[in-house]
C-alpha cells in the first residue's frame, strides 16, 4: 500500500478530532495535523487488536483530551504518546518539531508498562513515574487517564486473563485518579468498564435495567425543562443530566430484582452564576419538598479532594431526583486545591518510601482511596485513610501530643490504640502530662503514612527507625528460646532491669542493637535476671535445660559433640557427672548447670552457628 492511500485511510480519523476542535478557541488546527499525521507515519506499520491501525488509538486519546478542555500541548501529547516507546522515533525529534514542553509530557508518558500489578517491581516503578510526573505537570496524568479510557473500551479484543488484570488494575488506581481530581465522567466510564469485566453478571442484570429505564429518556428532559424554568436564568449557567455508572446504581440498589427507573439513573448538575448556589438551593426547596437526610453541603465544608458542592435530592411528580449544585468556579478551584495536596503528598512518598509494594500500598490505600471522616469529643474534624486506628487519628490531629494519650473512649467504652475507626466515630481523649514511651509495634498499627512520619521522627528519624527493627528481627529468634511471646511481656517483666543513665525503654536497646552498638549477648543480659532460672542452693549455680526440635538426623552426632564440649568447657569439675544429653527420634534435650548466663548463651550462640540457624530451640524448666 502506497503513502498516499494509507494516508487517504487515515483521514477519517483526524476529521473526527477535527470536529471537536473546531468549537476551541485559539487551537492551532495546522499543528495539530501535523503531529496526527506525525504519528501516522511512526505508527503506519502497526494495527490494533481489532485490526484496525494504530493511529486510531492515539486520535481517540486526543478527542477525549480536548473534550475535558485541555490545550494544544497536551493534545499533540496524546496523539504522540507511544511514539517514542513503541516507534524509531526519538524524544530528540519530538522535541526538535514540537518543543520542549510537549517532548516533556511525551517522555513522561513513555516506558509505562501495559500493567500496574505490585506483584512486578518494574510495574510498580511505572507507577512512581506517573505520580511523580504528575508533581511536576499535572496534564501527564490526564492524558495517562485518557489513555486508559480508551484501551478499556476496546478491551473486549484482548483474551479473557488481559482484561480481568487491566480492569483490576484500572479499579486500583485509574479510578481513584479519576475521583480525585473530579473527573466525574471518566469515573463513571471507568466503573462502568470495570464492573463489566470484574463481575459481569452483576454488570449485565443492573445494566440492562437501566437501558430499559433510559428508553423514557424525554422524563429526563421533562425534569432538567422544569428546573431550568424554576430557576432565576439570571444565577444559573446550565442545567445538566449526567448518568451515574453501573456501580453506583447497584449500589443504591442492592436487591437484584428492584425496580429501577430513569430518575434513579440520572442526577441532575446545576452550575450556578458566581456564587449563586446557596440562593438556588434556596429557590428548588421553596418549589419542592426536599429529603432532608440525603442533603449534604460540600461547600462549608469541601471534600478532602477540594470538591465542592451543594447536594439535595427533591421529590418531584418523577419521583426522587438527585441534584448538585456548583458554582461556576468550584471545578478549578477544587482542582487547583487537589493538586497542591497530590503535589505534597505523593513527592513526600516518592522520596521516603524506597521499597515498591510499601509504595504501592501507601499511594492505592491512601492516596486514591475513598477516606473516613471522624471527630474528636470537641468537635474537631478530620478525614483518614479507610482502616485507621486511633493511634492514626491521634498523630494526624494532634501530631506528637497525640502521645500524650492516656485513655481513648468511643460511645462511653474504652478502646485501645489499635482500634479500628469507622466513619463519624466520635473519639474522646484524656491526656497525661507526659508522652507515652514510642512502642514498636505501634508502627505496625498505623494505616497512614503520615502518622507514621510523626512517630518515625519522634524516635529521631529514619535511621533509628530501621534501626529498631533490624535490632528486632536480630533479636525475635531469641524471644522463642526463652519463651518470650511479646513485647508487652517484655516491657513488664524486663524493662525495669535496664541501666537508665543508658536506655529509657526496650526499643532504644533495640536501636543500639540494630546499629551494632551492642551485642545479643549483652542485650540478653541486660533484661533476663538470672532468678529466671531454678537455682541449685548447694552449688550457687542454675539449672538449664534446652530443647533441640526438628533436627535432621545426619546432624545429631555433630550436634552432640558441640553440646558435650560445651558442658564440659563451662561446668564446675564437681558436679559435670549431673549434666545429660537425651536423644530423640528428631530432637535433643540437654541439662547442665552453668554459673553464669553469658555461658549459656555461648552454647547457644556455638549451636545455630555450627549447625543451623533454623533449629527450632527453646528453654523449658
């Protein structure tokens, strides 16, 4: 096939972006050809799944960029968008044409994998590069949406196991991406796809009700024509039907046989002129009866996101119709607000959370995720990460005088650290007049990462926090021979033992331990009084006995003559005939005395060295 026939092929696709430009101001129609036919020619040997050529995939990405009212940069970016990664061309020629801004988004878009699974590191490095580009340019997560968009309705041409994998992947973090910088119709449309490959029966059954429902489509058109005539035309700019997605009308409907008609899958948006939304509202409730419990101001109080908006829903002769009300500015202004949060939030992850699945789970879990709203007794409001415990909301409202916790009380009863938050719990706090001494497996308790910075740099910064628990792990094998089954029983038992011109609590030990300032050996002597052991009245010595499990039977004669020199090498002359040895079909027990528990320790120390660190040991009375 010639150049100009292939080219003649293309055409239709360009008239198609052609004519959504044509209603855009200042859009410079030339460049714009030029970058389509650009990429035509990278991509004129390559075809989609459904056979059609690839120009297609990147035209459609740009149609859905203009549609959302981004500029020229960004569209030619879109149209460009896989050149680089999946054609000779080169960044240098996408910058040399079409300037460096467009080579910036372009580049930022490129080496993005087909996946974002946490499973893959490399799929994981895509995702620090997309949230970390959007820092820097927030078009490259739009145009990274639109792209998703697209590929997902025309998902149907990839082989079952793709599509279940990208609708996962798109309900992961393109959504959460969408909500949260208000792309509303992208959500739905991404919903809508997901559900239909996630669970498709569900998708099927809810879907086909709503079509049955949208076929009385003038209902919809009855309602927005007597809204707009209830109005002043005067404080208002539209009046618009938007659907809500599949998802969220099986949401509302959760019994699969209800009835669902058009006014259920429909809410109505109301852009109010300036600041007119208060007197709008005011306005609809003075003409129809309102639901009282469903009304929600976002404008007082915006949403974590930035949104705001007034949210009403109306009985009318149509029945129940949802409504939004928006001022003319509230979508730039909630965007402008999200996006100085995003910036924050994902630059402070990107630097300090080197470790992709953490990075993974801290962006999906806190970042995109929905959020709960809770309150302190005093009225103060607060949202956190879905899961949160109330060590979580402590340090994220009060910050290190959240350490000053004594007691924590939801509904009169008393609750603990680790208790898991609800939305609108209301959390009563006593404080002491002295922090509580940081605990390590606090960390473990906490959802969002903000919190944990908080105890992180209370503990002295990053290098003390890996340091406490390398010390930990350093230390835990040393729990099981002793039979120490937590922390707590440690910080009971034990903690009083330690020098306190040295160490206040167990986790500095740890951290001394994790930083190679001090040994095992002296930080089991350091805890475990001697008076643990049964003392032999007659000798001023103590009676051990250690118990040797799982032991592969070529070993037991090496391990048997390790034990015996040992015995010998530490027992008192006088009593070493009161020592033995016990062999078992897959186990040793061994009893001695020793004078001293540096001495045990050695032996111990001597056994995991020589014959394995897996040993399963333990001391029994």
């Amino acid at each position: 096939m010639n150049k100009e026939m292939q080219t003649s092929q293309w055409e239709h696709y360009f008239n198609s972006l052609k004519t959504i430009l044509k209603n855009k101001p200042n859009i410079d129609i030339d460049l714009i050809q030029k970058a389509f036919y650009f990429a035509g020619d990278a991509h004129s040997s390559q075809y989609r799944r459904s056979g059609e050529p690839y120009i297609m995939h990147p035209t459609a990405v740009a149609k859905i960029v203009a549609e959302q009212g981004l500029g020229i940069e960004s569209i030619i970016a879109a149209l460009l968008h896989d050149t680089v990664e999946d054609t000779k061309v080169t960044l240098q020629d996408i910058v040399d044409t079409f300037g460096e801004d467009v080579g910036f988004l372009v580049d930022s878009l490129s080496h993005f994998d087909n996946t974002l699974n946490k499973t893959d590191k490399r799929d994981v490095q895509t995702l620090r590069k997309i949230l970390f580009s959007m820092s820097k340019d927030f078009r490259t997560v739009y145009i990274k949406i639109a792209d998703r968009l697209h590929n997902m309705s025309t998902l149907k041409h990839m082989p079952p196991e793709k599509q279940i994998q990208k609708a996962t992947e798109t309900q992961e973090i393109y959504i959460g991406l969408a909500k949260n910088l208000n792309l509303w119709e992208w959500k739905t449309d991404l919903e809508n796809y997901c559900l239909k490959y996630l669970d498709p029966k569900k998708y099927k059954n809810y879907n086909t009700k709503i079509k049955i429902a949208n076929k009385k489509d003038e209902k919809i058109n009855d309602i927005v024509k007597i809204l707009q005539d209830t109005l002043n035309s005067d404080y208002i700019l539209s009046v618009i039907p938007h659907k809500y997605s599949v998802k969220e009308v099986a949401q509302k409907f959760p019994r699969e046989n209800s009835f669902i008609d058009i006014n259920n899958t429909y809410f109505i948006e109301v852009v109010s002129k300036e600041d007119k939304a208060y007197h709008n509202l005011r306005t609809l409730h003075q003409k129809f009866k309102s639901f009282d419990t469903r009304f929600k101001d976002y404008i007082s109080k915006p949403k974590e996101n930035g949104y705001n908006a007034l949210h009403t829903t109306i009985f009318s002769t149509f029945g129940l119709i949802d409504i939004k009300i928006k001022n003319e500015d509230s979508f730039a202004n909630s965007q402008k607000h999200n996006q100085e949060q995003w910036v924050e939030k994902i630059l402070i992850r990107e630097k300090n959370l080197k470790d992709d699945d953490t990075f993974h789970n801290s962006v999906v879990n806190e970042v995109l995720s929905k959020s709960i709203k809770v309150y302190s007794s005093f009225g103060e409001e607060i949202r956190i990460p879905k899961n949160s415990t109330t060590l979580d909301f402590l340090l994220l409202l009060y910050g290190k005088k959240g350490l000053l916790v004594n007691d924590l009380y939801i509904e009169d009863t008393t609750v603990g650290l680790d208790f898991v938050l609800s939305h609108k719990d209301i959390i009563e706090v006593n404080f002491l007049s002295e922090k509580r001494a940081i605990r390590l497996e606090w960390f473990e308790m906490l959802t969002s990462y903000e919190a944990k910075q908080v105890l992180i740099d209370e503990l002295g910064g990053e290098q003390n926090f890996d340091s406490l628990f390398k010390g930990y792990e350093e230390f835990k094998p040393w729990m099981k021979i002793f039979q120490i089954s937590n922390l707590e029983y440690i910080y009971i038992n034990f903690e009083k033992h330690l020098p306190k011109n040295k160490y206040t609590t167990f986790e500095d030990v740890l951290i001394a331990l994790g930083k190679n300032l001090i040994t095992i050996k002296e930080v089991l002597l350091l805890i475990i009084p001697l008076n643990i052991f049964r003392k032999t009245p007659r000798s001023e010595v103590f009676k051990f006995a250690l118990l040797i499990n799982n032991t592969p039977s070529p070993k037991i004669s090496v391990l048997f003559k390790i034990l015996e020199c040992n015995l010998k090498e530490y027992l008192p002359i006088y009593i070493q005939d009161d020592y033995y040895i016990a062999i078992y079909e897959d186990s040793l027990k061994v009893k001695y005395y020793f004078k001293n528990l540096e001495n045990l320790i050695s032996s111990i120390e001597a056994i995991k060295t020589d014959i394995s660190q897996d040993l399963q040991i333990r001391y029994i009375l």
